[in-house]
C-alpha cells in the first residue's frame, strides 16, 4: 500500500500550524489503510530540529524539497515539482489545507496526474473493503454534506478546512525519517514570478488566525450596531466576525464569514451575540476552546454548545460589558 501524503506549509523556514492539523488528519487515514504517512514540505532553509517536529507530530516520513527558488509560492513551480514526486513515488492519499496557496496548487496537481480533488472536507475516512478516500464536504450553500469518492483514479485527493481539528500532540519519543529532495532544473517555470505581498486594505485580519473572536448574527439587527461588537474586540484583541446572515445583509465581508460556507475557527475565545445557533454555524466553531453565547432565546441552539451563557437583550449586555472591560482596564488591570 503506498503512503499517505499531507503538504505542509511554511513561512520563512517556519512550519504553519496548519501543518500539524492535516498530520493529525493523515494519521487517522495511514492507521486505517495499515500504511505510512509521509509529509510533504517545499521552502528553503529548512533545518532538521524544525522538519523533525513533524515526525513528533505523526509523520512517519518527511520529504522536503529545500530550494530558494521555492520561498515564494509560484503555483507553476510547485506543481511542477509536486506533480513530479507524485509520479515517482505514487501515494494513495494526498491532503492540503483549503488556505489560499492550498486550494491553487491541488487542482493544479490533479490536473496533471489525472485524478479528482474535493475541496474544502470537513470529513475524512476510508471506505470499507474498497479503501477509497470518502470526502465529505458541505454543498448546496452549505445545506447538505456531500460524501465523495474517486473510484477511477489515484492519488485520492483532498484540500481541509484549517482549524477543522486539532494537532496531535508533540510525542518526542517518536521515530522517523527525513529524505531531501532535489529540486529539477525544468521544474522551474520563470514566466511567472512574485513582486510583492498586499496587506488586506479592510484591516480586520485572518479570523482563522486569531485567539479571540467576537462574533454577530441576525440578532444584530443593522450594520451600526457591530460597533459595540468592534469595541468590545478591541478591548480583547480580538477579531470581529459573524453568520452567515450577517454577511448576506451586509453587514460583514465575506471574509469574516463563519461556519460550513465561510470560515472554521479554532479560537482560545469566542464570543457570539444573536446567533441563534444553525448547524452550519455550529460547525465552523466546534473546535472553539470556550464558547460564551449572549441571546435572549434560552432555547437557542447556540447554547447547547456554549460553555457559558447570557440569556438577555445583546444590546443591554455588550454595553454593560464594554462599561466594565473600560473600568477594569483603566484601573491597569
């Protein structure tokens, strides 16, 4: 049985946490086809003590193609060198993160090795007797799971939505090894090439990236009223949110979209004001560490999830809560 591959990501020799999330996912598939898992890294610099943290956190294998030319994320280039290895060494699975770079270079790949891709999986398992990868993933809007299969084709392949699980944690005592690659010569494709970085203009920040989230729904009622939601994440440091209500009445930008058709989130906080609660919402959050709802509906769905709730008028409590967060702070506290 060949491997199971995951593609880890980096920056500046620098391993992502998305990474070790996809490992934790790829553990579970090489246990379950009784095979490797072997992680997949493009970048330059990149030393053994920091490669080795993916063996500690489920790698059995790690193929690293260390090259300058691979510090920016050219799609051509890394398909063409991903492409290349797939060919060579034919792995049964391979999983990417659904991040930007992640959902550009696999339809690239599947393309040209000739096989399927489902994007953006909330679930992963291996069918029985067949061994085929089942991908589910939300559609129709986010209405529906979707399971999908390729039963034609190999690899299997699979973006995931980062934040969907957690890492496994660090075990030191495990063993693996780490192979370095070459990069070709013809892998290169000098048409294209990266001449800077743009920082998001709307200044609100990767809400999959941060601790803390304020988040609102329809309950908000109007625009205006995400002020008391932005002071109130400003006085945490957090990032402002919602449903996907509120984006579709535009009150938010698609990017701060939260749940199966906008964004997973993994925050140490999250705090949510007049979100009834869908499923879809519930499951871009459920791997929120504490979840604190704020609604007037006790039967809300939101709290059968949230670890602490407020049963009352949003727009009485976040006030009251910026009163005492500006009094706590002013005190130096």
């Amino acid at each position: 049985m060949s491997y199971v591959w995951t593609i880890a990501e980096q920056n500046k020799a620098k391993l992502r946490d998305v990474s070790f999330e996809l490992l934790s996912r790829g553990r579970k598939l090489a246990d379950k086809l009784s095979t490797k898992l072997c992680s997949v890294v493009f970048g330059s610099g990149l030393s053994d003590e920091t490669l080795t943290e993916l063996i500690h956190r489920g790698a059995d294998e790690v193929y690293v193609v260390d090259d300058e030319r691979l510090n920016s994320f050219i799609v051509e280039t890394h398909s063409n060198v991903l492409s290349r290895l797939v060919m060579q060494y034919k792995p049964h699975t391979i999983l990417a993160a659904a991040t930007s770079s992640g959902r550009t270079l696999m339809p690239h790949v599947a393309i040209k090795v000739n096989t399927g891709l489902t994007a953006d999986c909330t679930e992963l398992e291996i069918e029985e007797k067949t061994n085929l990868l089942l991908q589910t993933r939300p559609a129709i809007g986010g209405n529906i799971m979707a399971t999908i299969k390729t039963p034609d084709h190999n690899p299997q392949m699979a973006t995931v939505r980062p934040k969907s699980s957690r890492p496994l944690p660090l075990d030191a005592t495990r063993q693996g090894k780490i192979v370095r690659l070459t990069m070709e010569n013809e892998d290169y494709d000098s048409r294209v090439r990266e001449v800077g970085i743009r920082v998001d203009a709307l200044g609100h920040g990767s809400i999959e990236e941060a601790d803390v989230v304020v988040a609102g729904g329809k309950g908000m009622k109007r625009a205006d009223n995400f002020g008391m939601l932005r002071e109130l994440a400003g006085r945490l440091g957090a990032s402002v949110g919602g449903t996907r209500d509120a984006v579709d009445r535009g009150w938010l930008t698609y990017p701060q979209q939260i749940g199966l058709s906008g964004k997973t989130i993994s925050p140490k906080l999250y705090i949510c004001a007049g979100v009834s609660g869908s499923i879809q919402h519930l499951a871009g959050i459920k791997t929120a560490e504490v979840i604190v709802a704020i609604n007037q509906d006790p039967d809300a769905n939101i709290f059968q999830v949230a670890d602490f709730g407020i049963v009352g008028n949003l727009f009485e409590v976040v006030p009251l809560l910026n009163a005492k967060l500006a009094a706590y702070q002013k005190e130096g506290k």
